[in-house]
C-alpha cells in the first residue's frame, strides 16, 4: 500500500483518515500539502509503528526545524526500518542537522537523503558530514541543492566521502563552491573509495579552470554514468578538457548535461567525436549554447555513425535555423537508436520542419518524442505534421507549443489524432490561440479518445 498526495490542503478529518491509511503503507508521499510541525508528531508516531514504512516523502511543506525534531525521534527507534528520506524545501535550518546526523548514524536501513532547498548552510552541513563518517551509516543518494553551501564545505565532504563507500550519487547544484572548491572535491572523488554513479554541479561557479580535475573524475570513476555541470561558464576551452575524460576507455559515461555552458560551435567536433564512439552515451543537452547550423551540422554528422547509441538529444534554445534541417533529416534516415529530439526555441520555420520531416517519414527512424514549441512555426506546417503522426508509429509524444497555428493548423493535427493509425499519446500545444468551436472539438476528441492527452 501507498498514501501518494500532492497539493491538497489535509483538514482534520482528512487528516484522521490518512493516519489510519498510513499505519500499514510502505511509502508515504505528502508533498506541497501545508503540513506542519504538528503533523510531524503524528507521522513520527507512523515511523515508530510501522515497521514496513520504507519511503516518506514531504517535499514543499512549512515542517521546520521543530517538525524535524518529532520526526527524528520516530526515525531513531528500533523498529524504523525507512530507506528513503525526502525533505525538499521544508524551512529546514542548521538547527535540523544535528538530529538528521543522529540518525544517518544509527539507521544503517537509510540510503537515500534529499534535504535541497533548505538553509542549512555549510555549518550544517558539516554536522550533517559527521553522521555520514559513522561506520553505520549506509548513505547511497545524498541531494544537498540549494543548501546555500560555500567553499568551506568541501573539507568535511571529502572526509565523509573517504568515510561512506557507498555512496553513489551525489547532488550539489546551485551551491556557491567556485573553482578552488570543486578542484578539491574532484581530487577527493578520485582519491575515496566511493563507486560513484552521478554528480550534479549545476550553477557552481565553475570554469574551464576545474574541467581538468573533473576529467580526471571521469578517467578514474567507471561507475561515473551521469554527469551536468549545466550552468557554468566552461567555454570551449573547458569542453576540450572535459573531452579527455570522456573519451578516457575508462569512462563509462550515459547522461551528459551541459546547459548553458558558453559553448559555440568550436565545441561541436569534439562532442561529435563523442557522440559518434562512445558507446555508453545515451542522453545529451546542450540546451542554451549557441551552437549554431555548423554545430548541428556536425552533430548530425556523428549521429549518423553506426557505433553511436545516443538516445536523446536536447537542442533548445541553440541558435538553429533552417539552414540545419537537412542535416537532421539526414540523420533521421540512417540513425535508429534516437528516441527524443528537443529543438524548442530554434527559428526553424515551416520550411526547416518540412525537411525534417522528409527524414522522420523514413523507415529508419525511430523517435518517440519531438518538441518544436516556439520554431515559428504556422498552419502550412500542419499537413506534414499530420502526416507523421498517422504514418510513425513510433512517435507518441509531439510538442508544437508556442506557435502561430490556428484553427486550421489545430483541425489538422486533430484530424490526425482522430485516425487509428495515430500513436501519438501526448500533444503539448500551451500559448496557442484558437476559436471557441476549436476547443469544443478538442474536448470532443480527447472525451473519444480518453487515451490521448491534449496539453494546453
């Protein structure tokens, strides 16, 4: 059994109801349900009682420290056997860390923590540090974004890392670190006996200056599959070193993120060496780089390579035109292993989708998923449009939102979901105008085909 509620307000009675549902639930989930420190004691009494709860979850509620304190008594009982511990934005303090710390040293059953979103600071993070550093601590998921963390943090994390071999994935995006601090943690990385899997340094202040030390992360750590350093200004020249790693026989990297991080096209023949050899890689965003037409170009280039099993590839917001469609027609034609493409927010016209689509009608291609919101896009795009969606099998979700269709572009794409050769499941169309008798007929389809979700 499961209680999994979001966003509803718990009255009393409601209130009641649940705690009786949750003396006997394995997981526990009660986001964004304006729970209170109150409601901890309650649930600490659940924690105590219930010696299958293995999953609480209660993301986005005013908790507090003294919510926390109530929970951790049930957390510390002999009888807890809780795995996964979700405290996302719960107006948590440093105060909290030292009765968290208590308990990731006395409950080796827990193995996953996510405290992001919460000002505990370094100094609480430090305490949170000394828990790990218990042999009994058995952490494997540690999520400490927006924590408001410094670059005094990393000593005490290097500690625990070298203290908890089995950790595997360690989150800490949107902290302030800057470079000197996150040299220091990649040499602690490679230096801890950690089999990591995934490290997020999101918005950290990084530059090109650390790239070689998280190369050499990369060079050392084969568990390491899923990397994002989104939102740090690497530059071209830190993609170069960020390359050496990648391309190290050593790494075994699956999930790439590199939002946002002042590439150009200069950057793009080292990712098209990778995308086209590194077997392992299957998801990639480059997401807010001005890539450019060369640079899809090249990409376009590699996926075309027999040996690259790329799976997603997220090109939002990269500079694209028309220019690049026949590139990516072509890759459409010979490559079979691309299930998602994103390519929101490019000026690709109606005649850049025309040509895509040439590529997306060949046997070959098998994507499930295309997001094209916002690529200036009109209603004379909308009969190729169709066309795919009632020839492709394989394309079951179709993204054209922020785009100037209209009645007669809606009514196309309508008229394509109501054939049964359509597999498409999930058409997003947000900020796109229509008539009163459109909508009327998109109600009607979707209360016909309740399997279909028209998102706008």
């Amino acid at each position: 059994m499961e209680v999994d509620i979001q966003c509803e307000e718990m009255s009393p009675s409601r209130w009641a109801e649940l705690l009786s549902t949750m003396k006997s639930c394995k997981t526990i989930r009660l986001d964004d349900c304006n729970l209170s420190s109150s409601h901890c004691e309650d649930l600490s009494s659940i924690i105590n009682t219930n010696p299958s709860l293995t999953d609480l979850k209660l993301n986005n509620n005013e908790l507090g420290d003294a919510g926390i304190e109530y929970l951790c008594k049930g957390l510390l009982m002999p009888s807890c056997s809780l795995q996964k511990l979700w405290l996302q934005n719960c107006n948590l303090t440093s105060a909290s860390c030292e009765t968290l710390s208590s308990v990731l040293s006395a409950r080796p059953s827990l193995t996953e923590l996510r405290v992001g979103d919460n000002k505990l600071g370094t100094a609480g993070v430090k305490v949170l540090c000394q828990g790990m550093m218990n042999p009994s601590c058995k952490l494997q998921k540690l999520q400490l974004e927006y924590c408001e963390l410094t670059a005094d943090i990393v000593e005490a994390l290097n500690a625990a890392l070298q203290s908890t071999p089995t950790l595997k994935e360690l989150s800490l995006s949107n902290n302030t670190l800057g470079d000197t601090a996150v040299q220091q943690l990649c040499r602690g990385l490679v230096e801890a006996s950690c089999n990591l899997e995934l490290l997020h340094l999101e918005n950290c202040g990084i530059t090109s200056n650390t790239c070689r030390e998280i190369s050499a992360v990369l060079s050392n750590k084969s568990s390491l599959v899923d990397l994002s350093v989104g939102d740090n200004k690497i530059g071209d020249s830190g993609l170069v070193l960020l390359c050496q790693g990648l391309m190290h026989p050593n790494c075994k990297i699956g999930k790439l993120w590199l939002w946002d991080c002042d590439l150009t096209s200069a950057s793009c023949e080292d990712l098209s060496r990778l995308i086209g050899t590194k077997e392992t890689l299957r998801e990639m965003s480059l997401i807010d780089n001005n890539l450019g037409d060369s640079g899809m170009e090249m990409l376009c280039q590699a996926l075309k390579d027999p040996r690259s099993k790329l799976q997603e590839l997220w090109m939002r917001e990269c500079g694209l035109t028309t220019a690049c469609c026949k590139a990516v027609s072509s890759a459409f034609s010979v490559n079979k292993q691309l299930k998602v493409l994103q390519m929101s927010e490019n000026k690709l016209g109606d005649a850049g989708v025309e040509l895509m689509c040439e590529g997306l009608l060949h046997p070959n291609c098998n994507l499930q998923s295309l997001w094209l919101g916002n690529c200036d896009l009109t209603a004379a795009s909308c009969a190729t449009l169709a066309t795919i969606m009632t020839t492709k099998q394989s394309l079951t979700e179709l993204d054209l939102s922020y785009n100037g269709l209209g009645d007669e572009g809606i009514r196309k794409l309508c008229e394509a979901l109501r054939n049964p050769s359509c597999s498409v499941q999930e058409l997003i169309l947000y900020d796109i105008y229509w008539s009163s008798e459109v909508d009327d007929e998109l109600r009607a389809l979707e209360e016909s085909k309740p399997e279909v979700k028209i998102i706008s």
